[in-house]
C-alpha cells in the first residue's frame, strides 16, 4: 500500500488531532511539512513529526509556493482563512481536506466546490459526524426501513454551558464577525447531518434565535470586567475562570489558553488573555439559543435546537417513521429502537468513545476516508461530497438569513442567486 504525504496548514488544535494518525500509522501516512506563523505550535509539530527545517513555514503562502511537496494539504486554519489557501492548494493540483466551516461566505464555498470539481481533485469537508459509528448506525437503519418511511426529525445541539463560555462567548468564536454565526461555526455539522439522514435537498428553512443570557446586564452585581480582578461573584459563578482553567486535571479547553500547560503559565493566560474576561463582558455576539425548521423535497420535516444551557455537550436525536421511532443520545452511545405495535423496544449500545474530544470517533474515520480517496487519486467516492457540503452550508447560511429577516427561505432561489454571484 503507498504512503499518503500530507502537508498541514494550520498547526492548531484541529490540525494536530488529524495528523496524529500519521504519528501512530508511519507506514501508511506521512507528514511532510507544515505551515503555521505560530513558532512554539510549528517547532512542536516540527519535532513530534520529525520534519526537516526546510519543510516548516511561517505562512502557508510560502509552502504553496513551492513545487508540489505532498499528496494532499490539510487546511486547518480559522474559518475565516479557509477560502485563500484552499484556492491556491487546488490550482497547485493538491487534494484538500478543508476544516468546517468551509467559509462565512457563501459565495467562497460555491467557487472552492466548483474549482475541485473542475480539476477532479478529492476536496473533503470535516463534516466528522458522518463518520461516527452513532449517526451512521441511524444512517443505516433508516435505509433499512426499520421505522418505516421517515417523516419527521428532532435534532438537539446540546452545546454546554462551559462549552458555550469558553468557545462561543470567551472565544476564537464569540464574535460572527471575527469567525462566522453559531448555525456556521458550530451547526453546519447538524445541518449536514440532517441532510444526510433526510435523504433529499432542503426546500424551506425558517430560524429564531438570540443571543439572551451572555450580556452584560446579566453579569452579578460589581463583577468586573476580568474574574481575577476581585470579583465578589467568584464562589457562586459557574463560569468563574480558574473553575475551568486552574483545575488539575489538564484538558483541551486548558490547551486553548496555553501551550504550556504549567499552573504559572494558564494563570497568565488568564490574567492577560481572553479566557480570563468575565462571560457578561465579553464582545460576543453570537447566540446563545436558536431553533431551525426544515422541510425536505422528500417531504421530511426537521427541527432544530440548538442551546448552550445544557449540562451536557453532545447531540440527542429523535427520528419519526411510519412504522417506529428512533431515538438516540450520542453522549451515551445508545440508539433506541421502537417498532410500533411491539410493547418492547431494542437498544442498541454502542462501542465508541463519546465527548467532546475525537467527536465519537469521529475525526478518525473522516482522515481515513479522506486517505483512502487521496490513495485511488479521486476514483473513489466518500461518505461526503463538496456538492453535498456546499448544500448543507447554504442551509445554514439560509437559516441565518431567516434568523436576521424574519423570512422563510427557499433554499433553491436562495442557491441560485449565489451561483450566480460565483460564476459571475
Ligand atoms: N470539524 C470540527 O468538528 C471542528 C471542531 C473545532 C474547530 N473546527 C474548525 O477548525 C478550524 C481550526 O480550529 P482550531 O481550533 O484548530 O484553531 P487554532 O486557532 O487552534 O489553529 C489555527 C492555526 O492556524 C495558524 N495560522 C494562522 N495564520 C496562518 C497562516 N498564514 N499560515 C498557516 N497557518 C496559520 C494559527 O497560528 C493557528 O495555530 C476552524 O475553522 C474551526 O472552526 C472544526
């Protein structure tokens, strides 16, 4: 079998957790270079993969200036610096596994779908849900007919107060205009997911939402702008920095602060950085609530919740049938099978790893696939498409537009006037 070189743009935390497979697969996957401005992430990437100095760069222009390194380039960079070296990837004939979200800009994701398309380039989208054993076991249960036909879907996004602060509120993506809406910088996936499961193109979408709890006037009395500048709320408050950032027990959100993941230097980080401020004086707008509905060309209707008032981060979904019900919780790995007519039902547990980290195995079978693709060179075809993520974004781009106008979108027209725009 030949080894798939990739070369990573973006050494973050994204970055790292897809080319580690290349660390414990040595003879099936290699890194061979890295681009990242960022010096103490690229020397530490450099060493863990073994690089030569040659092959590390500050900028990912400078390593797409090169004559072709790799097989295929992983763009791992934040959502707003997606378009540009994704462009610049495929011309110089590299396959691409792009980060979600693809951009904040419709009208970039249409013209990077179409520019892979016309160069017959693999251009994968880290949709990572598809790839866990909890969707793709309800996937293969729908196609099985084992709740009949499929009529209605209620899809939960329960975000995680911590998660909600700690991303969403203190943040790489707090701010929409900074990174993009909370339907694109975290839902594009359960849009994805529901277009999958729904088995045909969305028709119409309509949305609500606001952002209600992290505003200032919810702050406690007196609370000051930073939690370690003597905030009198610093017992009672949930979201008081040094709970999440001084335990002892490091974990990602820690890494996100710091690289050095020292007590001295996560006190710094948060005496100094972002993730110190006060959650109710922060520059966030992204919401804190909003629902999506859908309707499919086949008739399906979905709905959409998508809230960071849960204890849990993880996804909860209850699919409706002719002839029975699907319920699961992926937090739980268990799928619930109900068969109408039958006083008892099946349940389903499943052997993955649930949580934030990995996505249930997520992450994982998305790099596989997308090696395997790289491998047959584009002959083969995946559980994804950039047709089909190009769909699903423009559905969440759709429910934003909904969020913002009070309109109910029809996603045709919707997508039409942004082809136009693309090929314009
Ligand atoms: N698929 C998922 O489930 C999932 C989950 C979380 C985040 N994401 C997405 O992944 C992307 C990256 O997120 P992250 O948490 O790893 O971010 P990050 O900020 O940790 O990493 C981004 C890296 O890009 C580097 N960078 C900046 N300018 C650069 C340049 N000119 N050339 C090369 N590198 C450059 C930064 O220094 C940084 O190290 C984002 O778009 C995010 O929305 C996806």
């Amino acid at each position: 079998m030949s080894k798939v070189k990739l070369a990573l743009i973006g050494a973050g935390l994204r970055g790292i957790n897809y080319t580690n497979v290349a660390i414990s697969n040595p003879d099936e996957v290699e890194v061979v270079a890295v681009a990242d401005p960022w010096e103490e992430r690229r020397l530490n990437f450099q060493e863990a993969h073994q690089l030569k100095d040659e092959m590390c760069f500050t900028d990912w222009r400078e390593m797409l200036s090169q004559p072709k390194l790799a097989d295929a380039v992983l763009v791992c960079t934040q959502d707003n610096m997606h378009f540009e070296p994704t462009m610049k990837a495929l011309e110089a004939g590299y396959h691409v596994l792009l980060e979600k979200p693809m951009s904040p800009d419709p009208v970039e994701c249409i013209k990077m779908g179409e520019k892979a398309k016309e160069l017959g380039l693999v251009f994968s989208i880290c949709h990572v849900l598809r790839y866990t054993r909890f969707f793709g076991t309800i996937k293969h249960m729908i196609e099985e007919g084992k709740i009949g036909r499929l009529m209605s879907i209620q899809h939960n996004e329960n975000v995680g107060y911590w998660h909600q602060a700690h991303s969403f509120v203190r943040g790489n993506w707090r701010n929409s205009k900074e990174s993009s809406p909370m339907i694109l910088a975290k839902s594009c996936h359960d849009m994805d997911i529901m277009l999958w499961l729904a088995g045909a193109s969305c028709k119409r979408i309509s949305s609500f939402g606001s952002l209600s709890h992290f505003r200032a006037e919810n702050a406690p009395k007196g609370a000051p702008k930073r939690c370690l500048d003597g905030c009198p709320a610093a017992d009672t408050c949930i979201y008081y920095a040094p709970k999440t950032y001084l335990i002892d027990e490091p974990n990602w959100m820690q890494l996100a602060i710091s690289n050095d993941l020292s007590y001295e230097a996560r006190q710094k980080a948060i005496e100094e950085g972002p993730y110190g401020r006060c959650v109710y004086h922060c520059d966030n707008d992204v919401v804190d609530h909003q629902v999506v509905n859908m309707e499919f060309d086949n008739e399906v209707t979905a709905v959409f919740t998508m809230s960071a008032f849960t204890q849990e981060c993880s996804r909860t979904i209850k699919l409706m049938g002719t002839a029975g019900e699907i319920r699961g919780a992926m937090e739980k790995n268990e799928i619930e099978w109900i068969r109408f007519g039958q006083e008892s039902s099946e349940c389903i547990h499943l052997d993955t790893p649930g949580g934030h980290a990995g996505h249930g195995g997520g992450d994982e079978g998305l790099v596989w696939d997308f090696i395997k693709l790289v491998r047959a060179n584009g002959s083969e075809k995946g559980l994804t498409s950039a047709d089909i993520s190009v769909q699903s974004h423009l559905m969440s781009f759709a429910a934003e537009h909904s969020r913002l106008t009070g309109e109910v979108v029809s996603l045709s027209s919707f997508a039409e006037q942004f082809a136009a725009q693309a090929n314009a």
